[in-house]
C-alpha cells in the first residue's frame, strides 16, 4: 500500500522570481540559498537598487558633482553586484534577466522600487538577504523585508546573512508555524511546494503564556483553551503536511511567563530542531489562542538566523 506522501508529486517551485541583490555578504547568502528554490525553466529577475546619494547623506548645497561622483560609485556598485549574482546561476536551466534601478531617476525607496518591479516581473516569490546587527534586521542599511512582506502581493523569502546551515541543496527540515487561522494555513500550502516526500517537517504551535486575562478568566482555563485550540491547529496541519512528506511532525511549545514572547519560542524551536527553512503566514488575529501574526512574523523576521518565508493571508 502506498504511503499518505506516494500521491504527492514533489517539490512544486515557483516558475518567477525575483532576487533583490547588493555588494553584500547578506546578499550573496541569499543567492546561494535561492539557486535551489526555483523550478528548471524558471524565470529569474535579478534587481539590484542604486539609491539616490541624497537620500543618504545630507550634502545640502555641496557641489553637484559630488552628488554625480558618489551616484556613479552607487551604479557601479549595483551593476557588479548584478553581473556577480548572474553568474552564480550559470549552468543552471533557468532564464536570468538583471534590472538595475537608479533611484535618482526612478525616485521613491527601496521598497516600493522593488515592489515595482516584482509587479512588472510577475514574480511569485521575492528574495531577500537580511543583516542583522542587534537584533535589528536591515538590508540596504534600512528597513526592507518588513514593509516589503507587508506590502508585496506574493511571499516573502529572508535570507539572514547568520545562516550557517547548507545553501548547496533545497532546504530539508522545514518548520511550519501555525496558529489555527486561515492565513497560517494558507501559509502551510505555499510552503508544501518546497517539500519532496523525503522532508522533515515539524508543524509548530506556540501557546502564549505572557497573556494575562486573568481578570475576566481563570488562568488554568485560559491555558486550557489554549492547549484545545492548539491541538486542533497542529492536527489539521500534520493532515495536510503528511500529504507532501512521510517525515511529519508536531510540536505544542509554550513561552515563558515572562521575558518571552511567540517569536523568540519560534526561533529557539526552530533552531533546537536545526530547522533550513521557517514558514509562516502573516496579518493573524488575536483572539483565545492566535497570534497578532502581522507583528510576529516581522519579529521573527529580525531574530531568526534560519531562512523565513513570509506568506500573506491573501496568498496561496
């Protein structure tokens, strides 16, 4: 008799994708890691964004040939960094283009630059690397994956320039965070088309014991429900994930009661189970036992030093 993972046919990778690029280490962590995330015959766009010299330092009325020096030096910088990133999908079945953006022209951010062109493209999944420095995440030396994850109409790939785990092979031990919501299980199909039936997978629940409705409800209740709902969350997506792969697990953690939240839990199961890869949807609500997931996942986003792939509740 074949197994629940016998019907699944592998791996569905996305067919458009869209690598934002940039001189640095993060960046070239990124690349590494994405070369295994996209289907043969895809259809890879690679932008690397030129910011306006004005935006970054204030040069008030110097010379505007200090503004054209450094605008010149931030070109060269994104054009290498583009002829550096084509070449690492060499001998790859995959249709690379390259974009560069001067913002000096284009005008706007960072953000809506590549959100302009990820539209444009038609991508299905974005890729970005992430410095992390104090616990901060910033690429480009601003704030990009968070207003990106909430703002782009497809999902969200972070890759952490700490991520010390194997970029040579599509991710291979997958964390799921659920919370039960429609939008965390929206999240868990997405992510299925990483999964080959030979992934280790770990759905995981999080119950938040830093809320405190004790004024209205008796703790051990609220505990309790939040157990049920947990249950039922975590056996939904075991049925679901064991479709994709035969190596299906799950887990019910629970935070401290105090000095620790849904996100840190997240990263130090993630990392206890030498996750490759966290997966996660965004814009839950709180309710009995959900999470705000909109302001988790970007926590996540600036603790973890394991891959996340960000999917919002309108994307499946």
């Amino acid at each position: 008799m074949n197994s629940p993972a016998s019907a699944h046919q592998g791996p569905r990778l996305p067919t458009k994708i869209l690598i934002a690029v940039d001189p640095s280490a993060a960046s070239q962590r990124a690349l590494a890691y994405a070369r295994n995330m996209v289907a043969a015959g895809a259809q890879v766009r690679l932008v690397s964004i030129a910011e306006d010299p004005r935006t970054l330092v204030p040069l008030g009325t110097l010379a505007s040939a200090t503004l054209d020096a450094a605008r010149d030096e931030l070109l060269h910088d994104a054009q290498q960094a583009l002829a550096q990133a084509k070449d690492a999908f060499a001998g790859r079945d995959v249709q690379v283009d390259t974009e560069e953006v001067d913002l000096a022209k284009h005008g706007g951010n960072v953000v809506h630059a590549l959100l302009d062109a990820a539209q444009a493209s038609g991508a299905e999944l974005i890729v970005v690397g992430a410095r992390q420095h104090h616990g901060v995440l910033r690429w480009i030396e601003g704030g990009v994956s968070a207003p990106l994850a909430r703002l782009a109409r497809c999902p969200i790939l972070i890759v952490p320039a700490a991520y010390e785990g194997e970029i040579d092979r599509a991710p291979q031990r997958i964390v799921f965070a659920v919370d039960g919501s429609p939008h965390a299980t929206q999240a868990v199909h997405y992510g299925e088309r990483f999964v080959a039936p030979d992934t280790s997978l770990l759905a995981l629940y999080v119950i938040d014991r830093a809320v405190r409705l004790s004024d209205l409800v008796p703790i051990d209740v609220l505990e309790d429900a939040f157990i049920e709902q947990g249950t039922k969350a975590l056996s939904d997506a075991k049925s679901t994930l064991a479709e994709a792969s035969v190596h299906t697990r799950t887990r019910l953690a629970k935070t401290a009661h105090t000095q620790d939240d849904v996100a840190q839990t997240i990263v130090r199961e993630a990392d206890a189970w030498n996750a490759e890869l966290i997966v996660m949807g965004t814009h839950g609500r709180r309710g009995i036992a959900r999470w705000l997931l909109g302001s988790v996942a970007e926590r996540v986003a600036r603790l973890a030093s394991v891959p996340l792939l960000l999917v919002h509740g309108s994307q499946t």
